[in-house]
C-alpha cells in the first residue's frame, strides 16, 4: 500500500473514530455534565471542553480585521452552480471601499475533490460515515467545518460563515466588535417558545434560556478562536438533536441551526443581532443597506407585477427548479412592478453567468 493511501486510511479511520466516540457520549451521558462552558484558563493552550482539541491563541491582528469566508458544499448540481455564482460576487467586493473580507473557501463535505477546485478555492472535508446524517444532510457542515479548523491553514482572525445560495451585494466590513459575534436574527428561530428541548442541551445553570441568541450558523462572523471552540460541540449537539425524537420534529429542517445558537451560548460567545446583514427575497422588498441576499424563498409574480404567494406565478424564480440542472444564462427578468430586490437578484445571477468560463458544463 502506498504511503497516500495508507494516510487516507489512517484519516478516515480516526475520523469515523472520533464520530462514533462523540455519538456514544451524546447518547449515553447526560448533556449536562458533557457539555460545560469554555474553558478558563489562563495558559497558552486552551482546550475545548467536548473533545479535548487543543487550539492554539490567536495572532496580533492587522490594522484591518479581516474575515475568511468560509461556505460548505456538496457536490451536487445544485450546491456547486450556486456556490460558482457566490465565488463570483465574493471577487467583486473582496477589495471594494471598506471591505475587510479576506480569503475565501469553499468546504467540501463530498469527501473527493471536484472539477471546480481550480475556479474555486476549496478544502476537500469527508462526509459523515452512511446513515449518520439520518437523511438530514445538512449534519455534515458542522462536522466539515471542525475538519477544515483543525486541518486548514487559515490566516484570517475572523470567519464568516455563508452558504451557496448568498449573492453578496456590496463590500462587507467586519461587523463583529467587542468580543462579540455578528449574526442575522431569524424570526423562526424561537428558543423561549422551545425551552422544554432545548434545556436538555442547555442546562439551566448556563442562564435564562433567552441566551441563546435567535440565530443560525450563517450568516454569522466570529472569530476564528471561538468558533474553533464552538465547531465540536455544535456538531455534538446536532447529532444528539437529531437522535432525540421530540426535538428532532420539534425544530425540523433548522434543526443544525438551533445546535449552532446552543453551542454558541454554551461558549458565552454572545452575538450582535444585525438586521441588515442581509435580505430575502421576495419578503425583503429593497435591498438597501443590506451586504447579502439569500435566495432561500421561490418569488412568483403575475405578468402585472403582483405576488402570487403559494402558487406558481407566469414570471418565477426559485432555485428549486435548478435542484438537478444548471440555470441558463440570460433568465427573463421580472414584469414591472415586481420589488427591486428580485429584480436585482435576476441581474445579478445573469451577470454571473454571463462571465463565468464554461458555465453549464
């Protein structure tokens, strides 16, 4: 066996290892005693409290505080046209007036390289072990996201974690301040309206359970030492929501988004609520001061330019109907009357494609 290969195999080995170890520790110990806060000590190592990683302190910042960029992917279809798009617009901006964006990932959780890593800068991460994700596989960012801190030379001191399907829309500066992380605020994120599940992650001598911030994984900016922190345990606490029956139909398909605010409040990591982070489409109607706009919702519209919510309009974008093909160049753009922030999200996609070398191939 070569030298490669025999690395690969001792990775994979200790990967699946560390997995399996942090399941059985999720499913048989009281969360309560397995997940304490950060670690307080005044050495030149900390440790987190789940795992036992050792991470080393940050370096002396630059008079610019920059942020890495970081969004993970799968291979499909529909992740990668997106992600090509997003990669676009991140080099537009990267170097605009008061940017402070700084590298760029795309993290890979297909466990195999693509033929996209020359156009987009990405670090490959292995996928769960089969079944783990119980058919949820969005459990695989968070475990993409520990291998890519542990193992990814990142020379920013700050990171933003995006998605494919985030088009930014003007220069980002580091919204983060004062030990604080920066984070969109969604509305369907309710942990006092959750509070009989979410104390079985978050227990009540951590605080009122309204420390846990209304918030996902992304957008948020933070920096790199505390989401080195925060990364394990957001992933023990994914697995451990999904394995536990009330709390895997009480929060759905956010399920990875609550794991993330609970880990996140168990760190004392707290977060600036920043409304105008970014805007959705057709909901958010201009895009104003907004820096991002996640494309999340379908917008249907008649030919007069009124929505037609729940039903599919004669004008209509949704990346839904991309899940297996990519989207052509030079989409029609909506009839008058239909909100700026849509029309803006059309153009902004056909220029993208209209630039980007070998698109549909």
């Amino acid at each position: 066996m070569g030298c490669g290969n025999l690395f690969f195999l001792v990775l994979v080995t200790f990967s699946v290892a560390l997995i399996t170890y942090n399941i059985i520790i999720s499913a048989n110990v009281p969360l309560k005693q397995e997940l304490p806060g950060p670690s307080r000590s005044s050495s030149s190592i900390t440790v987190d409290p789940v795992i036992k990683m050792p991470m080393a302190k940050s370096k002396t910042p630059s008079s610019k505080r920059l942020f890495h960029t970081a969004v993970t992917a799968s291979d499909s279809v529909y992740n990668t046209w997106q992600c090509r798009i997003m990669y676009y617009w991140f080099k537009k901006f990267k170097d605009g007036p008061n940017s402070e964006m700084g590298g760029f990932t795309r993290i890979l959780h297909s466990g195999k390289p693509d033929k996209y890593m020359d156009e987009i800068p990405t670090f490959v991460a292995q996928p769960l072990p089969a079944g783990m994700d119980r058919g949820y596989i969005v459990l695989n960012r968070p475990w993409a996201f520990v291998q890519w801190l542990q193992q990814a030379d990142i020379k920013e001191d700050y990171i933003l974690m995006s998605e494919p399907d985030h088009i930014i829309v003007k220069p980002i500066p580091n919204l983060s301040k004062d030990g604080l992380g920066a984070a969109f605020p969604f509305f369907y994120i309710e942990p006092k309206k959750y509070e009989s599940q979410l104390r079985k992650f978050f227990p009540e001598d951590k605080g009122p359970i309204t420390n846990i911030d209304p918030i996902g994984n992304s957008p948020v900016i933070v920096s790199r030492e505390s989401l080195k922190k925060i990364a394990p345990t957001w992933m023990n606490i994914s697995l451990a929501m999904k394995k536990d029956p009330e709390t895997d139909k009480a929060f759905g398909w956010v399920l990875e988004m609550y794991a993330y605010a609970v880990a996140s409040a168990l760190h004392d990591v707290g977060n600036i609520l920043y409304k105008d982070f970014m805007l959705q489409p057709p909901w958010d109607t201009e895009v104003g001061k907004k820096f991002i706009i996640h494309y999340t919702y379908g917008c249907d519209f008649n030919m007069k330019g009124q929505p037609t919510p729940g039903k599919i309009g004669e004008w209509r974008f949704d990346k839904r109907s991309y899940d297996n093909v990519v989207p052509p160049r030079n989409l029609p753009l909506p009839p008058p009357g239909v909100p700026e922030s849509v029309v803006t999200l059309v153009k902004m996609i056909n220029e993208a494609t209209a630039n980007i070398p070998n698109w549909g191939s």
